[in-house]
C-alpha cells in the first residue's frame, strides 16, 4: 500500500513513459551530434519540462501516465499489484535535475553539454523502460534507509 499522499500507480505507466523519454532523449544525442543544436536544445528544454510536470504534479499525473491511463492500460490485464508513487516521483525529479543541468549548460555554450546530459538520462529511462530498473527509484530508497528522505519523500526534518 501506498505510503505517500499520492495514489499508488501501475508499474507499467512509468515504463510506458521512460519509454517514450528514452526515445525523446535518444533523438537530443542525435540532434547533437548531427549538428543541429538548436533542434537539441529546443528538445532538451521540452524534455525537462516533462521531467519538471511528473516531478511536481507525480508520476501519476505526468502526461505520458495519462495517455497510459487513458488508451493503453484499458487494453491490458490489471496489474498484480500497485506500487507507490513516491519513489516514481522522486526519479523524475532526478530527471529534471539531469536535463535542467544539461540545458542550463548548453544555453550556456558549454559544449558537449547537451548531448552528454540526454546521454546520462537515456541511460537511466532505457533501464527503466526495457529492464524495470528505476535509479531515481533506487536512489530514493536509499535515501529512505539513510534517513534523509522520509516514506512521504519529505526531507527527515521537513516530515
């Protein structure tokens, strides 16, 4: 059961939607290395505002869990079990961190910026959408056993 103030989500939404960032993130690194950095950079600033809306509103009101709600789920089996939304929403709160980094630094004129930010956040949405491994998620756990984060995702001092 859901520890946090969120409705616990169905584990397959946030895979649906790492999915759709991983290919999103994918086309920021070519963008990049094709030389067309303002198609990159225009990309990126979406991208972060996707990460900005799921780590903000939660994963469970993020527009990619809407569409899964709305048109994917119906067609599929219901879920074995519901999963917490906290540690989901904390990783896209990872994400914004990533991308809003890359994106300030390529505004910027850091070069490489942009392509090595998308490339850090590929890898952690490929992991997610083909392997079901979240290391936002992870991350939040470890958090939680250290004591920084409580169950709600609130700072320990914070609660």
């Amino acid at each position: 059961m859901s520890t946090s103030s969120r409705p616990p989500l169905d584990p397959r939404g946030p895979r649906f939607g790492a999915a759709i960032t991983a290919l999103l993130l994918l086309s920021v690194v070519f963008l990049s290395l094709t030389r067309a950095s303002a198609a990159a950079l225009a990309l990126l600033a979406v991208i972060t505002a996707l990460f900005a809306w799921g780590a903000f509103a939660g994963a469970g009101r993020h527009p990619y869990g809407l569409v899964f709600k709305r048109w994917v789920r119906p067609h599929l089996a219901p879920p074995t079990e519901l999963e917490d939304a906290a540690p989901p929403t904390f990783a896209q709160g990872v994400g914004l961190v990533v991308t809003l980094i890359g994106l300030a630094l390529g505004l910027a004129g850091v070069p490489g910026a942009i392509p090595i930010a998308a490339a850090a956040a590929f890898v952690a949405a490929f992991l997610n959408a083909a392997f079901d491994y979240c290391l936002g998620c992870q991350i939040y756990l470890l958090l939680v056993r250290f004591g920084v984060l409580n169950r709600a995702g609130r700072t320990v001092g914070n609660a």
